[in-house]
C-alpha cells in the first residue's frame, strides 16, 4: 500500500513572510435576468393623467395586444402579452413605430438576494496581519460565492466526502447528512475521530443561513459520509459505494506521494463514479512538488494541466490571499485549477476557519513516524478556536481545505443543471476561474482559482437539452394539405433555454426522409398526389445547436 497523506497544513513552523495584497477575484458583471415573456410599455409624459392611460389604452388596442400584468397610469406603464400567433419581438417591433410610445422592453424578472446571516461571513477577522474589514470567512466572498447562492441553494446536490467519517451532531452538519457508510471497519461514519473529516465537509456544506458559524461553499447541499482508513481497498470501496448512491461530485482530500504507480482498483473505481455522473475532486499535494500523487494525479495525468479539454476530474491547489499559490501547495502540469486553502504566510488566521468535532481529535495529538514504513511525525496542530462562543472550530490551512469547496460548486451546478456531464462542468470551472486577464493556465493555480459565481451562472446558461418539434394538419386544399410546425424548447428548471432557432420538415418518399421546409414555425403548403400517403416527421433546433433526435416513425400521416 502506498503512503498515504492529508492534504492539509498544520502550520506549527515560523511563518516568515507575509501576504498583503487584498483578494484578486473581481465579481462578474450582472447576469442577464431571466425574461417573463412580458412587454413593458411606458407612454410618451406629453399626455399626463388620464390622457396618458387613454392613450395607453389605444396603443394597445391598436397593436393588437392585450393588457396581461400591472398597468400603472401615474407613470405610463401598461403591461401586455402578444396575441397568439405572434411573437415577443414582432409586437416590439411594433410598439417601437407607435409615435406615442416611449419606450417598450421585453420585462424580466430579477431574483432576491441570498445572503445568509451565518456569522463568519461577515464578522471581522481579529488575527494579527489581517487587513481591516476582512470577515472570518473571506474566502466565500474572494471566490464569488453569494453569487452563486443568489442562483441557487443547492438543496437537491449531494457531496461526497471520502475521509475520517463527520461527527453528524455537530450544529454545522446536523440534517445534513444524506447517506453515510463506514468502509474503514473502525466505527460508525458519524462519528470523527480524527477531526479531518468534519472540518473538510463543512468547508462543503456546513449549513448556510441558520446563524451559526459559516456557512458551507455549497450552501444548501447534503452529504454522502464514506469514512475510510485510507487504505486501497476503503478508497475504492468508497468511490463506488458514493456514486452508487447518487454523489454529484465526490471530494478527496488525500493522496500519496506518487512513487507508486496508482492501483488498477483506484482507477476502475473513478472511472465507474464518472461513468455515474459524478464530478471527481481531490486535492493536490501538500508540498511545494510537481508529483501531485494519486488520486489527483489520476484525474489530471502529467501533462495534461494545459489542456482545458484533458482530464478525468479536477487536481485542486491551493490558493492563498490575494489569488497566488499557498507556499505549500503542490504545483506542476498535474493542476487543474485552485481554490483558497491559506491565508498567508506569516500573518492573518492560521487557515480556513471550519468545524471540528467536540472531543479532543486526532489532529490536535502528535503522532510518532516510522521510517521504516515511510510515515513522516506529524506535530498536533494546535488548531482549535472559539467561535462566537462555540470551541467546535478548527483553523486549518492545506489543499485539503480547497478541493471540497471545488467539489460543493460542482455539485451546485449538476444539481442546478443535471443535463451537463462531469467533463462539461470541469471545463466550465476552469473557464471560469479567476486569474490575471490575458493570461490561461499556468503552473502555480492551474486555470485560476475558483469563481463559485460565475461557474453557476455558466451552468444556467448552458442549454444542453434539444427541443421538440410537432406538426399537425390544418386543412386540405386541392393540391394537398396546410400543415402547421412548431417547436418548443425547454430544460430543467433554473436552466436559461436558448429558444428554438428553426424547425425541420421532412416528408417520407421512397423510403428515405426529403427536407422541404425549414423556418421557426407557421404554416406550410405540401403538394400531395392523389391517392398518396403523406408521411410527415419533424426535427426543431435550438439556438445552442441542440437537434430533436428524428423519430423512426412519422409524426403525422394524411391520405388525399
């Protein structure tokens, strides 16, 4: 069996140097809001009062439109919905040539603001070298989260934490457990005697808005608890145990020093979670090295770091304040991307501020090497704080403390928008990652660090679901029939649809399928000879390029 590590940083050295530079992650622009399908009038001020909303009144009558939402004389707004038949963009289009009008747009619909009320995110950090106004949690904000949260709370994803098992009591963690299994033979899963695991699953999804503490990367979502002794056989168990049972990404916080190739075992087993549909994270090493160890080196094989498109999951690094590598933190063509992990060297808390089970943990005891089977000493980690009262928390720095919430912002978008494969949310994490304009991946942070806000907003708007097209018959004439086509695009709920671009009409002959018609929709003339079976079939396309699969039936049949 390879050595194994966590991927974490006690931190007991002299710390030397420190990092002054505030947080580099910008927050992106504000999203496009979602349309209501709604047109907002507002009338010329010429005709103040009553002549305003007479005028108002005639506008829309002569457009052809009728009122459908709050009409609101004082400022010359009506509210109105095309008539059928007609689409948003011809009744502006015909709002905008009526002399009387001021001004017509297409209504949207804005979102409340989620922000929730735990403590640390906006309660000042107190250690010595920290900027002024910085809070506790200074990572959620430095990697856009709230924008994140302001999509969506994730009620529905599911983390998958392979370590040390999580104490499920804990105020941070209670409820939030989904489905927990030991495969490490040495206890329940709900409990934590190590203290790793707990701190590394509320970094995920400690419970967000309940007033207490933090609140997790993944805010709303739930936990699948694997507590393993990392050895082979509990880490491959583990994998399949948690994407058997419904992971959307699964997070490992550990590895090795990469001087034993990595088992058959392992790599079947991560092969079988991403064949599962579950995005795949682990934490890349510990040490200022370019071998990342297995898992990460598994999921980003040497070389491929470059490449957005390579991959079998994500290798995360650690950040620290300001947007740079932590000093620890591995590095090398085995990164994918980076997430804060450290504050700084030298100054400001000693990590990320996380839970920790309530009795004493195995982390905060020394334990004794043993050279002879490549087990380095590990010192206790003096990492227990009081929070707002509460000594459950823990300090703790490492690329341990990075992956899970990588893997909590993936599990939010396959939640959000479960059409979207692992490799598909991998790509659009790096896309999204923060980092210096002008520049792609490089060496220390991968494809940048983690931006929770816009990867979300990518995978809203990201349409991978193809239309449905249908045609039905309109009336026969003497040549043959009218039929009408249509299509209509919709996705899971939350996802912004691109809308159908066009509709393909095909007719059978000879066995084979001829286009004869190709627009967005309406009415179309088909000659038929007498005594002919038309068969009809359509195909709609969406503007993201999705296409109807063509039935190997047709859709409408008509004898003249």
């Amino acid at each position: 069996m390879s050595t194994v590590r966590l991927a974490s940083v006690p931190l007991l050295a002299a710390l030397v140097a420190a990092w002054a530079a505030a947080p580099a992650n910008a927050a992106p622009a504000e999203p496009v809001r979602p349309l209501t399908g709604r047109v907002l009038v507002t009338m010329s001020p010429a005709a103040p009062g009553t002549a305003r909303a007479a005028s108002a009144s005639a506008t829309v009558a002569s457009a052809g439109a009728h009122v459908a939402g709050p009409v609101v004389p004082e400022i010359g707004l009506v509210t109105v919905r095309p008539r059928r038949g007609e689409t948003t963009a011809q009744l502006v289009a015909r709002l905008r040539d009526d002399p009387r009008v001021r001004e017509v747009r297409r209504e949207r619909r804005s979102t409340p603001r989620a922000l929730p009320d735990d403590p640390a995110l906006t309660v000042p950090e107190r250690a010595a070298g920290t900027p002024a106004g910085t809070p506790v949690e200074w990572w959620a904000a430095a990697q856009n989260l709230p924008a994140a949260w302001d999509v969506t709370h994730g009620t529905g994803a599911r983390v998958a934490i392979i370590d040390t098992g999580v104490e499920a009591s804990h105020p941070e963690l209670q409820g939030r457990i989904a489905y927990a299994a030991d495969q490490s033979g040495s206890g329940s899963p709900r409990t934590d005697e190590g203290g790793h695991g707990t701190h590394v699953a509320s970094l995920a999804c400690a419970a967000a808005d309940n007033g207490i503490g933090i609140a997790g990367a993944g805010y709303g979502c739930s936990l699948i608890v694997e507590k393993i002794d990392f050895s082979d056989a509990s880490i491959a168990a583990a994998i399949v145990d948690a994407a058997k049972h419904g992971a959307d990404a699964i997070n490992m916080s550990f590895g090795t020093d990469g001087t034993v190739p990595p088992g058959q075992s392992l790599i079947d087993a991560l092969k079988f979670a991403r064949k599962k549909g579950a995005v795949l994270v682990a934490a890349a090493a510990d040490e200022d090295v370019a071998e990342q160890g297995d898992p990460a080196n598994v999921l980003q094989p040497t070389g491929t770091g470059a490449d957005i498109a390579k991959g079998m999951g994500l290798s995360v690094a650690a950040a620290a304040y300001g947007g740079g590598r932590a000093w620890f933190s591995g590095r090398g063509s085995q990164i994918s991307l980076a997430a804060y992990g450290a504050f700084g060297r030298g100054s400001g808390p000693r990590g990320l501020l996380g839970a920790l089970p309530a009795a004493e943990t195995d982390l905060e005891r020394p334990v004794a090497g043993d050279a002879s089977a490549g087990i380095d000493p590990i010192p206790a980690c003096f990492c227990r704080t009081t929070f707002n009262g509460d000594d459950r928390y823990a300090y703790l720095a490492g690329t341990s403390m990075a992956s899970p919430q990588v893997a909590a912002v993936a599990a939010l978008m396959r939640d959000l928008n479960p059409d979207l494969p692992p490799a598909a949310v991998e790509r659009i994490l790096k896309e999204t990652a923060s980092r210096p304009a002008g520049t792609g991946w490089t060496a220390d942070v991968g494809w940048g660090v983690l931006d929770g806000g816009r990867a979300v907003a990518a995978a809203r708007d990201t349409d991978r679901t193809a239309p449905v097209g249908s045609v039905r018959l309109v009336r026969r004439t003497a040549a043959g029939v009218v039929v009408r086509v249509s299509g209509r695009d919709s996705g899971p709920s939350g996802v912004r649809v691109s809308g159908v671009k066009r509709v393909e009409l095909y007719r059978t002959q000879g066995g084979k399928r001829v286009l004869i018609s190709k627009a967005r929709g309406g009415q179309v003339a088909v000659k038929v000879a007498a005594g002919e079976t038309l068969s009809l079939t359509v195909r709609a396309v969406d503007r993201a390029g999705n296409r109807q699969k063509l039935t190997s039936t047709p859709q409408l049949r008509v004898k003249r």
